[in-house]
C-alpha cells in the first residue's frame, strides 16, 4: 500500500520532509488520510533502510562534468566505534551526493553490495524510490 501511495504522490510533495500536523477532530477523511500517509511513509523508511543497507559497501564509479577524470569510490562499512547516527548520516548525504550527479547529467554507475551494478539510467530509476 505504501509504495502504491508513494507512486502516486504529487509532484509538490516529492521533496517535503514528513510533517506531523495536528489534527482536532476526527472524520472519515481525516482518518484515511492519516493511515495513507503513515503507510506512504512507513514503506519509504522501509524502502531507504534497505538502500542504506545496499550502498554501505558499495562501489561507485564517476566523472564529474567540470573536470572529467574518472574516479572510484569504494564505501566502507561503518567502523564499530561510531554512533548508528554518523553513519546514517554519511548515507544520507552520499544518497544526495548521487542525485546530484544523476541530475547534472555527470556519468555515474554504482556497484552494490549484492553485486548489481547500477547505470546512470538505473540509478535514477532507484534514486527516484528512495
């Protein structure tokens, strides 16, 4: 249900942060939209936590419009010692990091940590999800 919702949100919601607004009376609609949105969120934390998961050992291979030297990045595993929100942090901003490249048009491919190795195409395609 989740991901149908997400499939269907608008354009306008696409880059919002999850808002708890609240609500006064209860109805009908209220309580649909609720559960939708508690859905649409659940399965996109679900659907991140995964590609957090892929991409913590993963590979990447780049080259930046500006300069055009090719370049790998391989990404460690969190090392033990470091608090859980360090390295979601770094995911989190890595996750940005290939959007940006996907969207400036720069060549990117990505290997995760199953193995599939991911073109700029269908990283898109994945970005899009997450």
């Amino acid at each position: 249900l989740g991901d149908i919702l997400w499939a269907r949100r608008d354009a306008s919601e696409e880059d919002e942060e999850c808002e708890v607004v609240p609500v006064r009376g209860w109805c009908a609609q209220t309580v649909c939209e609720s559960l939708e949105d508690l859905a649409r969120s659940t399965a996109l934390l679900a659907r991140r936590a995964f590609w957090f998961q892929q991409i913590a050992a993963a590979e990447i291979w780049f080259r930046a419009a500006h300069d055009g030297s090719p370049r790998c990045v391989n990404v460690e595993p969190e090392a033990s010692d470091l608090p859980a929100i360090a390295g979601y942090d770094r995911l989190r901003v890595l996750t940005s990091e290939l959007r940006r490249l996907c969207r400036t048009g720069d060549s990117v491919a990505m290997r995760l940590a199953c193995g599939t190795v991911l073109d700029v195409q269908q990283l898109r395609g994945a970005l899009a999800w997450v």
